[in-house]
C-alpha cells in the first residue's frame, strides 16, 4: 500500500447541542486531513489548529504532501522526522507542529486500518478496561439557579463529573476577578456546586489563562490566593490558573497548595513540554494528541510524565478526530486518570465518530473500530461546508469574533 495524496478538509459546524455552552459559542470549524492510498483504504486524522486558525491548515499540508507521497505506514515516526526536519526553522514548535499532528494521526488510522486493529493497540497496546470521563461545561453559567442546571444537564448525559470555567458567564459577557474578590468568588461558586452536586461528583474549574491577555490573566499571588480558598472542596483539579509565561511560577504554584495543578494544552512539542517537566510544574499534565505534534509524542509526553509519577488528564475540544485520538492515546497510556469529553454532540463530532465512541456509567469504553475510528463521508462535507471566519480567536481592534 503506498500514500497516493494527502488533502485537508475543512469543515464548519455548530459547536454543540450543549444549550450552556451555546451561550457562549455557536459555531465551531474543524481541520481533518485525508490520506489516500492506492487502494480503497483513507487515513484520517484532525489537527486542533483547524478550530482557531482553519484557513492556514491546507498550504501546511501541501507543503508537506511530497515528503508522504509514495511511501507506506511502516515507519510512521521516521515519516514524522522526515516532515518535522524539513520544516525545521518553523515547526520545532506551534503551527507547524500542531498541524503535523493532524496528518501524523491520519497515518496511523490508516495503519489501524491496514492492520484491523485500534490505534491505541499500536501504541503499545490496551492499559486500561474503561476511563472515567467529565463533560467539559465551559463558562460558569450565572445565576447560580443556571450553574445548577448546567451540572444537572451534564449528570443527566451520563456523567459523574464537570468542569467549569472561573469567573462567571452571565448576560453574554465574561466577568473575571482577581486577588481576594477572586478567593471568595471562587470558593462560593465550589461550596454551592458541591451542596448540590454531592461529594462523589467529580469537578474540575478551568482558569482558562492559557487564553486571556497579558494583562488580564491571573498572576501568581492572584493564583496562590484562589486555589487556597478552594482547597476544601475536593476539586480533581484546577486547570490553567495561570498563563504559559514563566513555568517557574506554575512550579512554585503547584508546590504551594493540595490542590492539583493541571496544565499544559498550549504546549505543542516535547521541548516545550521538557520545561515544564524538569520543573515539576503541574500536578496533572494534559496533553492534547490533536495539538502536541503527533500520537507518538502524546506516548512520548504521558512516559515522561509517568517516569515522574504524574498522571496525566487529555485535553480534548476539537472536533471528533480530535476526541477519538485523545482517546486512543489515553487508553495506551498507563498513567492516565480521565479524559475530556465534549457533552451533548453536534454533527462534527457525532457523524465523524459514529458508535466508535461509547460511554457506560460516565466511563469511556475502549474503541474496538480499526484506526481511529472517525469517518468523513460525502453526506458529512455536503452537511457542514467551511465558513471563512469560523476559527475561534480572541477579539481585539480590527478583528472582531462574530461567530
């Protein structure tokens, strides 16, 4: 079997039937690479960077396509340093990278499929029987008469456990504290939602500083303050409560509280993540096997972690593919301890994942399709035709999110 092309398809869908989180955002819009073959086996495989920054993805592929052309899946990590050599001086990290993900997941699926056997087989095989699972919830819905029904909605999906954003959603804006006003805000909001949730509901709160400005993301004595006055409430743990700036400072965050430190979505390659990892600076990594380059480097990042004694949470808000490869690489890792799923399906990740995805008692089953289990048929790419625009950004004078 030899690759005949490797093509991007991009897609833009509604971002989920979650009434919550549709509040806060409507549409969503995927990158999938395609890689045919000489016979009537197609890889398929998405990269994280087609939800923020669509438009870049297909002139990234091509560039790269040649280097695929002609070969096999025997060797897909020398394929990947093929690639990543030759982009070089601009995918050691980001873009690049994370678009290499994407196609790097396409051959494996394709390998999965030549072999008939799940990809996280191929990794290493099966470590787990079943994962624990939470729904990611977004912004924290107010009222706190929403924020409960926003808990209910996802306990009643199946789940036994949430995350949710700090600060509050409310009329359509974001409100973000800091300092002391943070503390109480955010110690409130876990008192009440563990009152009506119950101790034996697992939630997580998300900082979401990876994705704020300079100037308006938490420092670390704004940090420091929060996750001690949350400390009694039994959070699994307390993702991004600071930005990527000075892993120094997560480190020193992380040895100061009992709180579990999570983080680690923003970092794209291995020497990114080699920082954070000398530095012991999260409690719980979270790689992302749509974003970090590739599944091999997923593996790559979970052993390092492990080798450290951490466990490690996937990140997953792309798209199926995105899911699904999260969920291969999480089951081929040994120190897994839950996954990220998107609640309540729309079309780009339902259609795509078909019954490859099943969750029982708010654990993730272990696929048992051939690859990743993902498809994009005719139907699909009819159904959700690309909007220029749909990538998700953050406003700012002369590009305004309207989507």
């Amino acid at each position: 079997m030899k690759i005949t092309s490797v093509k991007t398809v991009l897609l833009t869908g509604p971002c989920t039937n979650d009434p919550f989180l549709r509040e806060a955002r409507q549409l969503r819009s995927a990158a999938f690479i395609e890689i045919a073959t000489d016979t009537e086996l197609v890889g398929l495989g998405e990269t994280y960077a087609g939800y923020f920054c669509p438009e870049t993805v297909p002139a990234i592929v091509e560039f790269f396509e040649p280097i695929l052309v002609g070969q096999s899946v025997d060797d897909i990590p020398e394929l990947w340093r093929r690639m990543y050599r030759c982009g070089n001086f601009w995918c050691r990290v980001g873009l690049g990278a994370i678009v290499l993900t994407g196609i790097e997941a396409a051959l494996w699926d394709l390998k999965g499929k030549l072999l008939r056997q799940p990809v996280y087989e191929l990794l290493g095989g099966r470590r787990h029987d079943r994962l624990r699972a939470y729904a990611t919830g977004g912004p924290s819905n107010y009222p706190k008469s929403k924020l409960a029904a926003k808990a209910d909605h996802y306990l009643k999906l199946g789940f036994k456990g949430f995350k949710v954003g700090a600060g509050c959603f409310q009329d359509g804006e974001r409100e973000m504290l800091a300092g002391a006003a943070a503390a109480e805000f955010e110690a409130d909001k876990l008192a009440f939602l563990r009152q009506h949730c119950g101790a034996d509901i697992c939630i997580c709160l998300d900082g979401h500083m990876g994705n704020r400005p300079a100037d308006d993301a938490w420092n670390l004595d704004t940090a420091k303050v929060v996750l001690k006055a949350v400390e009694p409430y039994n959070l699994f743990f307390f993702e991004e409560p600071l930005p990527y700036t000075n892993y120094r400072d997560y480190a020193e965050l992380t040895r100061s509280t009992t709180v579990p430190v999570a983080g680690g979505e923003c970092l794209s390659t291995m020497s990114e993540w080699q920082v954070y990892l000398d530095h012991d600076s999260f409690a719980i990594a979270q790689p992302d096997a749509s974003y970090n380059a590739g599944l091999f480097h997923f593996m790559e990042i979970a052993r390092a972690w492990e080798q450290r004694g951490k466990r490690i949470a996937t990140h997953a808000w792309g798209a199926g593919g995105s899911l699904m490869q999260n969920i291969h690489g999480a089951f081929a890792a040994a120190n897994t301890c839950i996954v990220e799923v998107a609640p309540d399906f729309a079309g780009l990740h339902r259609e795509v994942m078909g019954d490859s995805f099943q969750m029982k008692d708010g654990d993730v089953l272990p696929p048992q399709t051939p690859g990743l289990g993902i498809q994009l048929t005719d139907q699909i790419k009819r159904r959700y035709p690309f909007v220029p625009g749909s990538g998700e950004f953050n406003s700012v004078p002369g590009k305004i999110l309207t989507t």
